[in-house]
C-alpha cells in the first residue's frame, strides 16, 4: 500500500485512504482511457446479446444534490421491477460499479416469477453477491477490456497490464480490508463487544491485515458495518463463488463465453430458483481459483 500511495497521491497512505477512496484513486492516472466509454450502454448492450430481458430493469443515473452516493441496487418486485440507483464517480470505476449492480439486476430478473415467496426474497447475502461480482469480473477481464479499447489508445497492452496490476492491487485491499471487517462483526456478535471493544478489536486487525493505523471508531462510518446485518463476510465467500463461476463458464462456453448468446441461457437456468439455487453446479467453495488469481504476479 505505501508504494501504491507514494505512486498515486506522492505520499505515505493515511488512516483515511480506506478501501473505498482507493477504488477511484487508483485508476486515476487511466481514467482518460475510459472517459469515452458510456458504462451504460455498454453493460446493456452485453445482457441484451445475451437474452437478458432489460424492461425489467430500471437505471437511474441522474446527478442529484445529496443522491446516495454507492450504486445500489432493489429489488422491488422479484422479478419484474428491478432498479439501479448509480451516481458516476470515475470513468473505469464507473465501468466497474454499472457491471457490479446490473449483475444484481441480472439475478433478480431471472428468478422464476412462479417461485415460493422466500425464494425470490429471501436469499442470502452470499449468494446475491455472486453474481453482481460474477458480472463485475469482465471489467477486469483483459480479453473484454481490449474489445472496449478504441484503436487510437496506444498500446493497448500496455494499458491492459497497468489495470491488470492495479486490479490485483485492489482484489488484495478487497480481501484484507473485508477479512478485518469480517473478524471484528464476528467477535461483536460471537462475544456481546460494546461499541468501544469492538472499535478496539477493529484497530487490532485493520493494522494486521491492511498495515495501516487508525481510530478503532472508524468503523462506525462505515455503509455496512455499523448495521446489526452479517453482510461484510458473504463479499468474501462471493468473490470466492464468483471465480469458480467465470471458470464454469470459460469450461462450458470458452475463455470468451460472454461472447456466445447461449451464456445467458446458462447462467438463467442457475439463477431461476433463487433461494433454492443449486451451487454444486458450479462452486465447491474452494478458494484455490481466487487466491491464485490474486497472489500471481501480473
């Protein structure tokens, strides 16, 4: 982190340089690569090649004063009336945050509308968060990065490589950073911590596992932890799932299975019962796929 930090803001990371100011500021210096790429259009135009049916979907893209400032996305009636909620941040981030929550909408709007009521509403978080990050992958995917690349960029492996790198950078910050988040809301729960231990232990393990110092209250501000949920931990055993997806799909349709109009076929029949999904079809919850992906040097 301290040579990232040095390289992208010419000084030491501080305690507030968290997770979330990194995912923008990282990219920065390759956001002119991007500033030509509408994510929208190009999110839409992959999921309606792949027979997704996009009149389910709603995107709300306004800049307005004191809009929520993460894109998120409801799931107001499974699965006819699905909204996004996104507010532009950076070019490639951008890219990035469409792919994550139309993932999201992807889902939703393939569940069997015939489905019992807590299959189409009660899924787990670990399992709603496969697919929004399965989706997120491609923009990560050096393959589908070139295909987004106007000619005129330069070397557009050079390019390539550089987001690889700062990709790989991240996916470590991602781990890190969720794995001290995960800890703590699992002591808080698992030994009764009052706000001021669970800060204590929070400080604890950010310094282990991310290197950095800072106030143990911190974790208050965040947009998840503070709440009584156990949201934090199901990221990191989707992004786990999420790998082991990307190589089903590499194994049934290609390396460019997005690519192949019978892929959304495929992933559909996966996300149809909802709830009652059948992960054995693609994931063992092995991490090997993903912690390879993540250690490996670019």
């Amino acid at each position: 982190m301290t040579d990232i930090s040095k390289k992208m803001l010419g000084r030491e990371p501080e305690y507030y340089d968290d997770f979330y100011f990194f995912r923008n500021k990282v990219y920065s210096s390759l956001d002119t690569n991007f500033s030509s790429i509408d994510p929208l259009i190009e999110v839409r135009k992959l999921l309606a090649f792949m027979q997704f049916d996009l009149s389910k979907i709603v995107f709300d893209t306004e800049s307005r004063k004191n809009k929520y400032p993460s894109p998120i996305c409801f799931f107001v009636q499974i699965p006819n009336d699905i909204r996004i909620l996104y507010k532009e941040e950076s070019p490639y981030f951008d890219l990035q945050g469409c792919f994550h929550e139309f993932g999201h909408a992807m889902h939703a709007s393939s569940i069997d509308a015939n489905n019992e009521y807590w299959n189409k509403y009660r899924i787990p978080m670990g399992i709603a968060e496969i697919f929004s990050i399965f989706l997120e992958r491609l923009t990560k995917n050096p393959n589908y990065i070139r295909s987004l690349l106007p000619s005129n960029k330069g070397n557009i492996d050079d390019i390539v490589s550089e987001i690889a790198s700062r990709n790989k950078f991240m996916e470590l910050f991602f781990v890190t950073f969720y794995t001290a988040n995960s800890l703590m809301k699992l002591d808080y729960w698992n030994k009764n911590l009052s706000v001021d231990e669970a800060s204590n232990v929070y400080s604890a393990l950010i310094k282990e596992y991310v290197g950095l110092e800072i106030p143990g209250e911190y974790w208050l501000l965040h947009h998840i932890l503070p709440e009584a949920i156990m949201y934090v931990p199901s990221y990191l055993l989707a992004a786990v799932r999420a790998a082991e997806l990307d190589i089903y799909m590499k194994n049934k349709l290609g390396d460019k299975w997005w690519t192949e109009r019978e892929s959304g076929k495929n992933l559909s029949e996966i996300m149809k019962p909802g709830a009652n999904i059948d992960l054995s079809i693609f994931s063992k919850l092995d991490i090997t796929t993903y912690m390879k992906e993540i250690t490996e040097p670019v």
